[in-house]
C-alpha cells in the first residue's frame, strides 16, 4: 500500500488592535518555542476543526482576546515557510479589544504599528505582513 505524505493546515491571524497611545496596531507573540522568534499570533487545526474556529482558538490561547474575524488574507503555501514541516496556512484578519496577554506557545507580546516592525519575523510572516499593509494602503 503506497503512503502519502501531505502537508499540514494551520492558520494565522493579524489582529488589528487599538493600543493605549491610541494608534492602531497588530498584535505580535515572542515564540516560547522552536522556531524562535516574534511572530503572527497561530497554529495548527485541529482534526474536526473549521478554519475559523481554528484563527478564533489560536487567537484566544495565544493572546487572551476574543476577537472578530472580518476576512481572509490569503493562503501561503511554500513548502519552505515552516522549517518544522511543510505546512499551508489560511491568514485571516481579525478585530480586537482589550489587553493582549501572553499565553501558551507565547512568552512575550506587543501591539506593533508598520513601522515598528523593523525586526526579523518568524515563518514567513514578514512577508504576510508585507501583503496585508500593501492592500491597507489601497
């Protein structure tokens, strides 16, 4: 019987988010775990899961937020994004309120605007955030 080896779903989520000065910004999470690194808040789905239950789990273990998804990003597929594993992950951007904390796979938190985010991200999520500030701007 012949094996097949497919790639594995997650999601991550941009969670636009009011901060205390009043600008609007994205919420990043500082990885507890390999790969190490500040990144978009996310994760795998699990069995028997939707995609947006999935973004709306991830987001809650993650961040501590209730948030509201309003559309899909895109999906990413390079088989090189996760150096874990070959991975496909469904962005989804999200609305928030309230104080981000960190939880689960999160050992540290932010509230980031654009330029602020001139640091190495984890995955390819510098590029996910690339494509959603370009379309922000249209």
């Amino acid at each position: 019987m012949k094996s097949y080896k497919n790639p594995v779903p997650t999601v991550d989520i941009i969670i636009e988010i009011h901060r205390e000065d009043g600008k609007e910004g994205v919420v990043l999470i500082k990885r507890k775990n390999p790969p190490f690194g500040w990144a978009l808040p996310g994760g795998f789905v699990d069995y028997g899961e939707s995609l947006e239950d999935a973004a709306i789990r991830e987001a809650k273990e993650e961040t501590s937020l209730d948030i509201q998804l309003k559309n899909q990003l895109h999906t990413y597929s390079d088989p090189e994004r996760d150096p874990r594993q070959h991975t496909i992950s469904t962005v989804y951007v999200a609305k928030a309120r309230g104080k981000p904390t960190a939880h689960d796979d999160a050992q540290d938190i932010g509230v980031f605007i654009q330029d602020e985010i001139n640091f190495p991200l984890a995955f390819d999520h510098q590029k996910i955030l690339e494509d959603y500030f370009g379309r922000k701007r249209k």
